[in-house]
C-alpha cells in the first residue's frame, strides 16, 4: 500500500466513525458535513477523479427522497398528522389503547412516509397528549420510535437504507412488500407486548381520568391534493412503475400550485440528508474504484453466504458499528454474487432496519425522539431505553430471521 492509499484509506475510516458517532469533539460537524468533507479529500487524494465521483452517486435514490420529502412537507403542511391524532384520540380510552394506536399509526405511516418524518411530526403530539393524561410519556416514545423503525422496514419507502436496497436489488415495490410486511405486522405485536410487561405499573386495565381534544388546523385543499398525490405514488408503484419516479410523479403533482410558494416547500426539504447521502455514495465508491474495498469485501462475504441467520447477525453488527446505512452500502457490491441475492437484499434490509431499535443511538428516528423529548423537558436516557428498546430489537430480529427462513 503506497502513500496514497494509506491516507485514502485513513479517510475513509476516519469518515464512518464520524458517520456513526454523528459529530466529532470540538468540530462543528454533523453527519452530512462529515460525509461531505470526507468524500471531497478522497477525491483530492485520487482514490477516486471527479468523474468518478459523480458517477458513484445513485441518483436514484437521491430522486427517491427528494419525492418523498416534497410529499410529507406538503402533508405536514396540510395538517394531515395532526387531524390523524385527533382520530386516534376518539378511541384512546385506555393506556393500553392509546399505546396500541399509537404503535399501530405510527408503523403503517413510517412504512408509506419514511419513518424520520413520522418521529419527526408525532413525537411533539404524542408528548402533548401522554402529559396533558398525566401518563409516564417514556413508554409511549419508545414505542413511537420502535414502531417506526419497525413499520418501516415493510415498504422500499419506508427508509433510506430499504430505498438503497430496493433501487439496488431491482425488487418490485409489491415483491419487497410481500416478503417484509409479515415481519413488520409481528414487530409491532412485539412492541405493544414488550412495553406493557416492561412497564406493568403504567398499563394497569384501567381508563384514563382525564381527556384530551386536539382542535387540527387543517387546510383541506391542500390535504387533498397531498392525498391524491399520495394515492397516485401508491397506484403507479402497484403498476410496476420505478420507485422513484412513482415519488417524482408525487412530488410533481403537488409542485403545480395556484397556491402555495414553492419557497415554503423547499424550505422544508431536508437538503442535508440528500448532501449526506450523495458524499456517502461518494466515500464507499471510493472503496471499489481503488481497490481498498477487496479485502473488507473479503472478510464480509463468509457472513453473507451464510444464510438469513449469519446475514442477519453481520448487518446488525456492521448496522451498529458504522450506521445502517453505510452498512447497506458496504454490502452492495457483494450481494448481486451470492447464490441467492434477492433473499440477501431482503435480509439485509430487514436486518439493518430493525437493528436501529437496539440502543438509543441506533437509528437517527431515536435520536429525534430522545432530543424532542429533552426540548420539553422529559429525559429519554440510554439505559431507560436499554429497558424495552432492546428486547424488542432482539426477539423482532429473532422473528425476521425465522420469516426469512421459511
């Protein structure tokens, strides 16, 4: 190894441990200025030419997410969550009641709108709901954030790493549906079952003392339309249309407007995430073009023959070490070789997905919850999360494996 690719493999490590802690000490840096500036000195390093660079960047999944976000601005915007939670609490008499919604609503929609977004908009609801009852909100989030990593891992969708897996595997939206759904319909009966043994004293059979109305600030013309936007995404991606086209088309759809200033829209666009994702593309390419990638390829290719179980059991340990993500673009280039690849790509979604409800700083949807939460002055430490978060991850994991096996 010369010079050359000694400083390019430095970089690269240096970059997903950066990637999976989040932040450096001192630096002022996150995630997606991490990627960023890591995918920038590789290519001044010649690990890999700017051509190259670009080429590396799947611009598909980029286009994925930029529809996908475009349609849950304009959701958010419309004040569709908020009229969901105010259904739901016409039927929420009870703790466990309230509890099962929320895991119930919270898994279907991560698994239609990407599982960040839901964290995102019903983690400030559920917490103005859950204490204005007087109720311990801690088992609550944790089951809104575990049902939404949970609920994702059942649609391409529902996740970037499911969007990285469906793009790169070429399986239908309505095959991937088929094979992951049933795991995530009995993650969600794991949640509900985990959280109420765990926190026996907070879901005793009783009704709540007190109500709670939520008065939704709905603008029906734009709900409207973000619903047929949503329904005409789900009907061309049934019909066998690519992913992320069926998203662009979305997104298109609500881009014409007499009404709204598309600047509003834009605004709300997670444009970091996308630089985040286009740099990381960037940094693993760099891997194959160079060469650095053989041996890690080497080491990671025993596990990835080995079945759904030893999959499994390498994408959650890889899923932890340096984020889902990364995993999933650490296995790309060795998954299209094994002897069974669509039950690999499947497998590696499942595991990676459900592996983020492990710790606390598993996934970034936990993360969202834990810093809401504290904004509001309710503390969602690493070990109260250990309590319920874990269990769940675990025997979730144990029921993915065994669907997979089948």
């Amino acid at each position: 190894m010369n010079w050359q690719e000694a400083a390019a493999a430095l970089v690269i490590v240096v970059t997903l441990i950066g990637v999976a802690i989040g932040r450096y000490p001192v630096l002022n840096m996150n995630r997606a200025t991490i990627a960023l500036v890591g995918a920038t000195f590789l290519v001044t390093l010649g690990a890999l030419s700017l051509d190259q660079a670009y080429a590396a960047i799947d611009w598909n999944t980029i286009l994925l997410l930029f529809g996908m976000m475009v349609l849950n601005v304009n959701l958010r915007m419309a004040g569709f969550f908020q009229l969901v939670t105010a259904k739901v609490l016409i039927f929420a008499r009870t703790p466990r009641r309230l509890l099962a919604l929320i895991v119930v609503v919270a898994g279907v929609f991560s698994a239609v709108f990407l599982n960040d977004t839901i964290v995102l908009v019903f983690t400030p609801l559920v917490l103005d709901v859950v204490l204005t009852l007087r109720r311990n909100p801690l088992p609550y989030l944790v089951g809104l954030v575990t049902a939404a990593n949970i609920g994702s891992v059942a649609t391409i969708t529902g996740n970037p790493q499911n969007m990285l897996v469906g793009i790169s595997s070429g399986i239908s939206f309505v095959n991937f549906t088929l094979a992951l759904a049933p795991v995530a319909f009995l993650g969600l009966g794991i949640i509900w079952l985990v959280i109420v043994l765990v926190y026996r004293t907070d879901f005793r059979a009783e009704k709540f003392a007190t109500t709670y109305h939520l008065a939704p600030e709905v603008k029906w013309p734009r709900l409207r339309k973000s619903l047929f936007a949503t329904g005409l995404m789900l009907i061309v991606l049934i019909g066998g249309a690519p992913v992320p086209l069926a998203a662009a088309l979305a997104a298109a759809v609500l881009l014409i407007t007499r009404r709204t200033n598309p600047t509003q829209v834009f605004q709300e666009i997670d444009w970091a995430l996308l630089v985040f994702f286009s740099a990381l593309f960037v940094v693993t390419g760099a891997l194959s073009v160079s060469g650095l990638g053989e041996q890690a390829f080497g080491l990671l290719r025993p596990w990835a023959d080995g079945g759904p179980g030893m999959l499994t059991l390498a994408s959650v340990v890889l899923s932890n070490l340096v984020s889902n993500v990364p995993a999933v673009m650490l296995f790309r280039p060795i998954v299209p070789d094994l002897a069974d690849p669509q039950a690999a790509w499947l497998s590696l979604a499942m595991a990676t997905t459900l592996a983020g409800n492990l710790t606390l700083l598993g996934s970034v949807a936990n993360l969202i919850v834990a810093e809401i939460a504290r904004s509001r002055g309710v503390h969602l430490s690493f070990t109260e999360y250990l309590k319920a978060g874990t269990p769940i991850a675990i025997l979730s994991l144990i029921a993915g494996v065994a669907w997979m096996g089948l």
